[in-house]
C-alpha cells in the first residue's frame, strides 16, 4: 500500500523539455501549500562522478524541493554515467537494464507518507529499457496518473497529442499537463497552446514562460503551476 496520497508519473514530449523544471516547480507548489511530497527518479542518464558515487542534477533539484528525507539513493537508485539514452549507456557498461527491479524500488519507496509523490522519467513516454521493456511500464505497473509536461515549440502539437495517445492506449490517465515555454520567439505560441487545450481531455496545470536569469527556478514555475486541480 502506498503510504502517498497522490502518486503521479510525470513525462515529457521529447527530451530536454522541462521535466524536471516542472516536477520541482510542482513539488515547491505542493510544498508552500503545507502538503508533504517525496519524489524519484529512477534512471538517470548523465552524471556526474563525485565523493559519495555518481550524482545526477534532475535527481538533486527533486531532492532540493520534496519534504521527505529520503537518501540519494532512495531517490535515484539507478545512476549512469553518460548522457545518451539510458539502454544504451547500460549496455556500454555491460548492463541490462529491467523494469521489475525499477517497480520493486517505487513501491518501497511510497510506502514513505507523503501527500503527493513524483516519479519522473527519462526522455519521452516510450524510453527503451532493453529489447522488450520501455519505461512507461513502470506507471503501468503502479497504475499510477500521468502528468504530461509538453515543451512549447515547433513541432509540439505532433508530439504532444501522439504522447497523450500512447498514454491512453497504455490504460493510464493523463491527470493534467504543463505547456513549458522552450523557445521564447515560437511563432503563434497561444494559437497553438489553445490547439493543445482544445484536444487534450485533462486540466492544464499551468503555462510556464521562458525563465532566465532566475535564482531558483524551481521556484519561479511553481508560481505558474496549480497543484489543487490535480485528481
């Protein structure tokens, strides 16, 4: 049994759209109104060797904005040194990535109490872990919402509403999505944020702007993210 109130996946269109921008921002949101969080990443691809083991900085801001004192490896229990794709930097190490192993983890580590809990991926929705298995099995396996995180430029619609297919296909439901703005120039940027809310069926959390020059980004998103409206 889980011991977090509200569990939720949170995925992104592509890579590099704002995943963990968005899922610290939610946390800090969670956390300024009085709610407990805890947060996991579960793989990690590009880290960083330091003192105590291998480090990854989506896993540090997670650490940074949940409540629950959970140790690194609670957090990231699987570190790969390479910023490529996680199967990939595996299999140059001589590993093999499995999703039981990842399902097992998550569920010890909710049973920690917590009003809302975060799991965030790695790339998009389909994330090979080896010939078979794709990361998206580990919502599946939890049977856990989604939270959609869509990067805001050219080519978003596309990506944005395949994903949102793929989730439904998948049996899970998409509890609400985040636009975060990745080019500060997008041409027609509300007409195609209105073609996103007019075919994508779950709240829009909020709109993040292009930050910049910001000293605690996590921070300035959650003044954009709406935590209430989550199911």
């Amino acid at each position: 049994m889980s011991g977090a109130n509200k569990t939720y996946f949170v995925t992104g269109t592509d890579t590099d759209v704002g995943k963990t921008l968005v899922a610290a921002g939610l946390l800090a949101a969670a956390k300024k109104q009085g709610l407990t969080t805890l947060a996991i990443k579960p793989v990690a691809a590009g880290c960083e060797t330091t003192p105590r083991g291998l480090r990854n900085d989506d896993a540090l801001q997670l650490i940074a904005q949940m409540t629950a004192p959970l140790s690194y490896q609670q957090v990231n229990p699987l570190t790969l040194e390479a910023a490529i794709a996680p199967h990939i930097a595996a299999q140059k190490n001589g590993q093999r990535l499995a999703l039981s192993p990842l399902v097992d983890h998550c569920r010890l580590v909710l049973e920690n109490p917590a009003d809302m809990a975060l799991i965030e991926g790695a790339g998009g929705w389909r994330l090979p872990l080896n010939d078979s298995e794709y990361l998206s099995g580990l919502p599946q396996a939890l049977a856990i919402p989604v939270i959609l995180v869509v990067g805001m430029k050219l080519g978003c619609l596309n990506h944005a509403l395949l994903t949102v297919e793929a989730i439904a296909n998948d049996g899970l439901q998409v509890a609400g999505w985040v636009a975060n703005t990745l080019d500060k120039n997008m041409s027609c940027f509300d007409e195609n944020l209105q073609t996103l809310k007019d075919r994508i069926n779950s709240p829009l959390l909020g709109v993040v702007p292009y930050l910049e020059n910001e000293s605690d980004l996590a921070a300035s998103a959650a003044n954009y993210l709406d935590v209430s409206v989550l199911s």
